[in-house]
C-alpha cells in the first residue's frame, strides 16, 4: 500500500503539469480560432468580465515587452 501512495505522490504533480498545458494550449487554440484579433469574444452581464483575443509579446503581465531579442 505505501508502494501505491509513493506513485501516487510522484504522479499526481506531473499529471497537473500535464492537465494545465494542455488546457492552456487548447484554450489558446480556441481562442485563436473563434476570436478576432482585439475582438471581445464574450462579455458577462455589466461587463465584469471579459474575453479578449490580444497579443502578449513578452512573460506574464506583458514583462520584457520591450527587451531586444
């Protein structure tokens, strides 16, 4: 039994891993397909939230943007 729950804590972090890049790439993949670049793809009631296809050049928040390459 602890042979089981040993796999199990090795493998349940890389199936995490595995789960959020493959939802991120098929998130982006619909996005791309059913969005107009700058369109907004769906608004919620008194606008809260918002879908909007854009680009991001660099990391997250848009970090580097402006860094040579």
């Amino acid at each position: 039994m602890n042979s089981v729950k040993s796999v199990l804590r090795r493998i349940s972090p890389l199936s995490l891993t595995v789960f959020a890049v493959l939802a991120d790439q098929i998130t982006k993949y619909l996005v791309v397909k059913n969005i107009p670049l700058h369109g907004i793809g769906w608004s919620s009631p008194g606008e809260l939230l918002r879908f909007i296809f854009v680009y991001n050049t660099g990391i997250a928040f848009s970090i580097g943007h402006d860094w040579p390459y």
